[in-house]
C-alpha cells in the first residue's frame, strides 16, 4: 500500500463504512422501512434486551403491521461477529439506517391508494442498514481492537445512547469463531470489558456459505482457463451441496440445509501443508509471497510427468497427455542434484499444483460418493487466487469427465465470521432475499481489494485528505500490477490448466472486492417481469472491449460533471475539493475494472452507471443538475399550453402520433450523452426541441406505432392502468411524457408515473413530480383531476384557473418512485411501492436510453410493454440496430 499516514501504519479508508454515509442517506437516500423491532422479539440473553420505554406506533393505526418506533432503544448493539484465525482475523458487523425523515401527505396518500405494508407478515422484520466485512492480520489483533473501540461496535456503535452517555453495558457479549475466540478472549475482556460467545467453527461456516447462496445474486463463480463466470443459484435448488473449507486443513461437509450438515471426509493436507513445506524449502516469509513466486514458476523441473516416463509421447490409451503430472516431485528422485539447485519458483508452483490437485480429487470422490453436482470451495487456501481455482476447477473437471463443477465464493473469506453473526437470536437478517440486498463499493474498494485493513477513517475530510494523497504519489495504486509471464505453468497438471498468462494475477490484485451490503427491506421484485430467474437487466455484455469504449465515455464525461457537480454545491473551495475527490475516487474505479471486470462480481453497463453515482453521493453531491433541471422545467412549462392546445385541436390517430413522437424527440435532453451536450450549445431548449421534432422521420429505427396505436384504439379492450417510467427532466417529462399521461387520464385509463427515488444526472425524480404535475394543473383541467384524486395535489392549488365543480369524477395520477439512484433500472430491485402499484397495471411504458436500451430492451413482461427512446450514442445505434445516433425506437409488446 502506498498511502501513508503521518509515516506511521498505512492507513486504509475502511472500504466498508463511511460514517457520513448515514447523514447522506437522510439526506435524500431512498426510504428503508425505519425501525425493526416488535414487541414480541425473543432475544438471547447475549442480547441486550430491548429498551421499550417510550415505544409508539409509527403510521396509521389501520396498517395491518405499523411500524413500532423504539426511541430509547440503541442501534441494535452487538451486531458484530469476529472469526479470529490464525492469520486473519475477520469482522462482520451491521450499522443501521439512520431513522427515516417523516414521510409527506402525498407520499401517504399514494401508499394507501396502493396498499403498501412494510414489514408486513414477518415475526423478525429485516433490518435496514449495512452489512460490512472487514479483515486484520491476527498478528496485528491491537489494529483490530482499536478499530472496534473507535468505532464502538462493541457498544452498538457511536451513535447509540450509550456511547453517547458514556455508559458502559454491562457484560456485552460478542459472538466469535475460530481458534483466537478462545485464544484471545481475555485479551477482548481486558481492553473493551467483552466476552466472547464462542460459536462452533463448522456451524458458522455452513450458515454462512447459506446465507451468502440464498442472499447474494451473484455470490458463486466458476473459475476456468483463468475465466471467471458467476453462476445464479436457485435457492429452491441450493440442496444438497457440497462445502469444501481448505484451511491449513481441509473439511469437506455435506450442506442438507439450514443448520443441516455433516462432516464426510477432510484432509490433512490443505493449506497448512503447503505453506509449511514451502517455508522450509524456500525462502519465503509468508504465505503470499510463496503464492506470488508460483506465478513465476515451471513444474517440469521438479515433476515427473507422463511424458518423462513414456520419452515424450502420451500415453493416449488410458487419456493421459505427455504433460500430465505422472508423480508430483517425482523428477527430483533421479536427478542428483541439491535443494538448492532447484529454484523456489518451481518448488512453489509444484507444490500449490500437488495440493490443489489432491483436494479438487478428493471432494469429488466426495461428491460422487453422495451423488453431488455442485462443490463450493472457500477457506483461507483460496483467497482468489486465479491459479489456485483453475487447478481445483481443472481436477474437479477432468476426474468427473465435466460431470461435477467446481464453484468459488466471493466472500469466502468470510464464511465464518457470517455464521457467527447469523448465529445472534433472530434478527431478521435469515429471512432476507436477493432483491433486499445491494452491494455497494466505497472509494477505498479499488485501493484496497482484498487486503488487510487499518484503523477507519471518520469523515469526510479524512477521505478527501486520503484521496488527496494518492494524486499526489502518482498513479501507483491505480496500475495494473505487473502480470507473471504467460504459461507460467511450464507443464500440465493432469493436463495443463490454460489459464492464461495475463490473467493471473498476484493475490493482492486478483482478490475480489466484497463491498457494503446494503439491506434494503422495502425492495422487492416487480411482479410483472414474465419470469425473474432468467431477467439480466444488462442489454449488451461488458466484455473487454466494451469495457474499454465505456471506460473512455465516462472518463471523457468527468471534467465536464464535475463542473455541473461543483457548482450545485455553490462552486466553494470545499466543492472543488470535493469534486476532484470524487473525479479520482471514480477513475480509481474504472482502473480496478479495468484491470478485473469481475473484481466487483457481475458488473454491467447499468452497474457502472450507478456506480458514478453513488461516487457523487459519497462525496456529498446530492443533485448534480439541480440548476439545469430547474431551468429545463421552467422552460418547458412555458411552452405546455400552447402545446396541449395543438394536441387538443387534433383528431385521435393524428393526436397518437404526435404524442409519441413528442416523447421520442424530447428524450434528445439528455446531460449523461456527449453528443446531446454538444448540441445544447447550440440553440436554447425550445429551438432544440422543435427541430428535434422536425426530424421524426418515420419509419423510425424500431417502428411498432401502428400496433400500438390499434391497440390503443381497440374500444372494446381499453387499459385500465398505465405505468408510465419517465425520464429527464425539461422539456422530457414535462413536453414528452406528462402530455402522453394525459391522452391515458382522458380515456380514462389509471396512471402511475414512476420516476427515479434518486438523483441521477438529469432525470427528474419522484420528489420533484408532483411540484411539476400541480405545475403543469394549473393549464389542465385533465391533469388537475386526476392529480387531486391520485393525493397528488393535496393543499388547495391556490392560483388554479377555472373552476372543476361540474367535472366528472377522474381517474387518478399517481407517482411512485422506483428504488433507484441510476440513469437505468434492474427489475429486480424496484421499491415496494413500485411493486404494489404494479399489481394492476395491464400496460408499462419504458422511457429513455439507460432505462429502455441499456436495461431492458429484451426485457419480457407480464403484461403490455411499450420501450420509448432516442440513440444518443453512434456506437450503440450501431451495435443494437445497425443504425445512426439521433434514431429513435419504438418497440411496443403485446403480452398477446
Ligand atoms: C446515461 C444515459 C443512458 C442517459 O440517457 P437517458 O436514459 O436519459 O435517455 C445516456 O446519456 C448515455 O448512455 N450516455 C453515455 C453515452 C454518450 O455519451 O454517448
Ligand atoms: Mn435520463
């Protein structure tokens, strides 16, 4: 690690938790369901019990499961758990949301409209709030204390009443696991007044290895000629399995379900072995280093293979190649030469080859003994290490003739220390999915990897300093590191793993990352997606190259954000450095990507997308745009009644067209494409517009209006419910979208317009919508009914013109936001209000590029879908469509 601090320790910002991310997310993030507890929660008694005085019940008394507010009841105090190995020691502790800014009467008014309970039916509800993993070398345990102490995770963490008071709990217990839980214990008696609740290694690794499989999208990988590809486990199929733990030892489990398992077999020959024999035949002062000189090393100095045996030929009758390992330092037996003669490479590489071979055979005779397809492998051996998985997936591979696959785990290093917090009395953390949890990676992920971590940094000051400091040392830390030469491998195992050279890594870069978990209980999977298991959000694969053209957009893209980004902070000092802070933080990402796609699990365009964004929340840049979307929004609403009357004096199918038309050509306002900036210098907003408009040439690049438009007309058949996910703001949502929601409200169809519960370069969100609804009512008597009866204008609308008395009663128009911070949107993760508003849509209309091109486009839904956007990037024109920049698309599928 290059950063250093004061000249003492490096010091590493905590990848996993930054205290202002609290603050940031009362600041605009997107609700959580607030508080957890229930009144008949049974805790352990390692538990502090629940501090009921002053409880009351949060919402309505006419929810089925309200909310019960507990203000003198503390974070949710040990939720930590430690493993404590001989070499790592490993944390998992959980901070919570903070408590969520009372919701407005609109807001309330959709939710009762939709029938939206959080945290119904559940006896433990889920707990909103993070999920972080953090490892210290078990030879630094006093970095590992004063990490806990400062931030008083011990105690529930620094903002529980207790810290606060200074009081000090008596008898807290933590819950530990491994060797050093009985080791240590003293030790965290002593300097934090702690007791460690030892819990059983095997148990803790089984729940862990659950959790992560029933939790965690992408959690599993194989790992083949150096290539990695995350495997979707269904969780209705996850047993049995089989959980091969390669510690200095390894223990091969057969997993039958939640605290379901069995020990069959081990082996004593694991990472232990390997280590120790390396350190004595080599010179090596630590376990990585030996695995880094095997990277450089060539086996056939020191193994007999099939081909010494057989003078070079394959002994093709029984399958072997001349280069399969005949006998693991069988060479050495005739050569006459000394230990040091041979180099420590060669013995290294040898040696990982012997033992990795030996354990992939043995857990699939395991496998095959108890009829197993699926092997996980995890456990302190492991530790991402490209090689290591190639020569266990090859063995696995070649003895079950590809029967059997080899999986590895992305948190595999913490197996145990998530058992251990698992094994805390119900929290409610076992009954969560997939779709509650996000995985975000802070500004210190692409520094620090996989690697050991120092004392936390505290606010946002220190991250900007840290940053700081590494622009000043250069580029050091964003460089790929230097790969080992390609074919390192000299010769084949069984057969020769094809991992390729530049592949390979060192440990320290190939580590995966393991980011924030974030639980977020009101997500949930919108039910109208045809079927959720075989969804991929992603339209196009970010392979290499794709990744290299997306890495030059978005860093072409920067300077100019992080001018828009400064001056919505007022362009102070404080902003400035900030936005330099973010601009590095963000271009460390992209280098860490570029240099490992997989390092942060299955990533897609989509993924980087949100990544820009969250950087910006990071460090404080709540809205980007602010000013630009204001001015669009003014702009245009200037303009709507003129344009409505034109809509107005037309006859319907002419009126249809013109409508989506309106749509595909004010999609062109759009901050996140260059093209589309470049034109804004241009002209003002409305000259753009109109000749934006002018352009619509039929047939566009994807042209289902006809079909469309008959369904639209079929009187018979009319739809009763629209959801409408609208895009930008200006002259988008308010010329574009808000005019076609009206054509929907007057032939009586429900509409939801769903928009964005975040900021996301210029996209309007749902706080902004009603304000530009009411707006926007104060021209239309249409959109001023629907408004009122979907709660969507709730104070008298002083200033509306006309008088509705004589009106009939209209459908509503409601917003809902969506879940997401992003330009695109991944199913699978949508707010619960979203999900409940869609129960009864029969027709979805998708707007914009992020959300109907790069998300979505091959997307199937259960009911109507109508995908709206206009190109703005010539190269994706040309890859989905053979097409142009500026082409529009039009793409309307009937469920029948
Ligand atoms: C970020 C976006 C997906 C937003 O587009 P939108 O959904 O607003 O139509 C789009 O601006 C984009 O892909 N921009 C990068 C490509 C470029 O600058 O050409
Ligand atoms: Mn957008």
């Amino acid at each position: 690690m290059a950063a250093n601090n004061s000249g003492s320790e490096p010091r590493i910002p905590e990848d996993v938790t930054l205290e202002d991310e609290a603050e940031a997310e009362a600041k605009g993030k997107a609700p959580a369901a607030s508080s957890s507890a229930t009144t008949t929660m049974n805790r352990s008694g390692s538990r502090p019990q629940l501090d009921l005085s002053g409880a009351a019940i949060h919402g309505t008394l006419e929810d089925r499961n309200p909310t019960i507010l507990l203000p003198n009841q503390s974070d949710d105090i040990s939720h930590l758990a430690l493993d404590i190995g001989g070499s790592l020691i490993k944390l998992v502790y959980f901070s919570r949301h903070a408590d969520q800014p009372t919701e407005d009467k609109r807001k309330l008014s959709t939710k009762r409209r939709l029938e939206i309970f959080t945290g119904a039916r559940r006896s433990y509800p889920v707990l909103g709030g993070r999920l972080h993993f953090v490892k210290f070398e078990t030879g630094k345990l006093n970095e590992c204390l004063d990490f806990i102490s400062s931030k008083q995770l011990h105690r529930g963490g620094v903002d529980s009443p207790s810290w606060r008071s200074g009081a000090q709990p008596d008898n807290i217990v933590i819950k530990a696991t491994g060797g050093g839980a009985f080791k240590y214990a003293d030790l965290f008696k002593e300097r934090l007044g702690v007791s460690l609740e030892k819990e059983d290694e095997m148990d803790c690794l089984v729940a862990g290895a659950n959790f992560l499989l029933k939790a965690i999208r992408h959690e599993a990988f194989t790992h083949m000629d150096g290539q990695k590809e995350y495997v979707q486990i269904d969780q209705n199929d996850l047993f049995p399995y089989l959980l091969v733990n390669v510690g200095s030892g390894v223990s091969i489990i057969k997993v039958d379900g939640h605290g379901k398992f069995q020990r069959v077999s081990g082996t004593n020959v694991g990472g232990g072995t390997y280590w120790g024999l390396g350190r004595l035949m080599t010179e090596c002062k630590s376990f990585d280093e030996l695995l880094e000189l095997s990277q450089r090393g060539d086996n056939s100095t020191i193994d007999m293979l099939v081909g010494d045996i057989y003078g070079g030929l394959d002994y093709s009758k029984i399958g072997l190649s001349a280069s399969t390992i005949a006998s693991s330092f069988g060479k050495t037996i005739s050569d006459n030469k000394e230990l040091s003669d041979y180099r420590p490479e060669d013995i290294s590489l040898s040696l990982l080859r012997m033992i990795s071979y030996n354990i992939g055979q043995i857990s699939y005779l395991n496998a095959l003994r108890y009829g197993l397809k699926r092997i996980f492998f995890g456990g302190f051996f492991i530790r991402g290490h490209a090689y290591t998985m190639d020569t266990i997936s090859f063995a696995v591979h070649f003895w079950s003739k590809g029967e059997a696959k080899a999986m590895f785990l992305r948190h595999e290093g913490f197996l145990g220390a998530l058992g251990a917090f698992m094994s805390y009395e119900k929290h409610g953390l076992d009954d969560l999915s997939a779709h509650h949890l996000v995985e975000r990676f802070p500004m210190g992920a692409p520094y620090v990897g996989g690697k050991i971590h120092g004392p936390p940094l505290g606010d946002l000051n220190e991250k900007i300093s840290w940053m700081e400091k590494f622009v000043q040392k250069g580029t050091q830390i964003t460089a790929p590191v230097p790969m080992g030469a390609p074919a390192t491998t000299g010769m084949g195992g069984f057969e020769r793993p094809t991992s390729k050279g530049d592949i390979l890594r060192s440990d320290a870069s190939a580590a995966l990352n393991v980011g924030v978990l974030h639980l977020v209980p009101s997500l949930d999977v919108f039910p109208l997606l045809e079927d959720p298991k075989t969804y991929e959000p992603n339209t196009i694969d970010l392979d290499h190259d794709e990744f290299k053209y997306w890495f030059t957009i978005l860093s072409d893209h920067l300077p100019d954000l992080v001018e828009k980004a400064v001056a919505s902070e007022g362009g102070t000092d404080d902003a400035k450095r900030r936005g330099d802070a973010f601009a590095h933080a963000f271009s460390a990402h992209l280098a860490r990507l570029t240099e490992e796609p997989a390092a942060y699990g299955k990533f897609g365009l989509a993924n980087l997308l949100e990544l820009r964004e969250e950087c910006l929340r990071e460090f404080q840049f709540f809205d980007a745009y602010v000013s630009i979307k204001q001015r669009e929004n003014e702009a245009s609403l200037a303009v709507l009644p003129d344009l409505l009357m034109e809509l107005d004096s037309m006859d319907e199918e002419d009126r249809l067209l013109a409508l989506i038309e309106g749509v595909l050509a004010a999609n062109i306002f759009d901050w996140g494409s260059k093209a589309c900036v470049d034109l804004y210098n241009q002209g003002t907003i409305i000259e753009i517009y109109r000749m934006s408009r002018k352009k619509m040439q039929r047939p566009w690049r994807i042209d289902d209006f006809d079909t469309f438009k008959s369904r639209m007309l079929k009187k018979d058949q009319p739809y009763k419910s629209a959801l409408i996910s609208v895009d930008n703001a200006g002259a988008d949502v308010v010329l574009g979208m808000l005019p076609l929601a009206r054509e929907f409200l007057r032939r009586g169809v429900e509409v939801v317009l769903v928009a964005n519960s975040l900021p996301a370069l210029n996209d309007i969100t749902a706080n902004e919508l009603p304000e530009i609804v009411a707006e926007a009512a104060k021209h239309c008597g249409i959109l001023r009914k629907a408004a009122e009866a979907g709660g969507l204008i709730v104070d008298a609308m002083a200033g509306i013109q006309g008088d509705t008395k004589d009106e009939p009663a209209s459908v509503p128009l409601m917003v809902v936001e969506n879940g997401c911070g992003s330009p695109c949107i991944d199913f699978r993760q949508v707010s619960s209000e979203l999900a409940a508003a869609a129960k009864d849509a029969d027709l979805l209309i998708l707007e914009g590029m992020g959300r109907s091109l790069h998300t979505n486009l091959n997307a199937r839904f259960k009911c109507d879908a109508l995908k709206l956007a206009m190109v703005k990037n010539q190269r994706l024109a040309e890859k989905l469509f053979n097409g142009n920049i500026y082409d529009c698309i039009c793409k309307f599928e009937p469920v029948s």
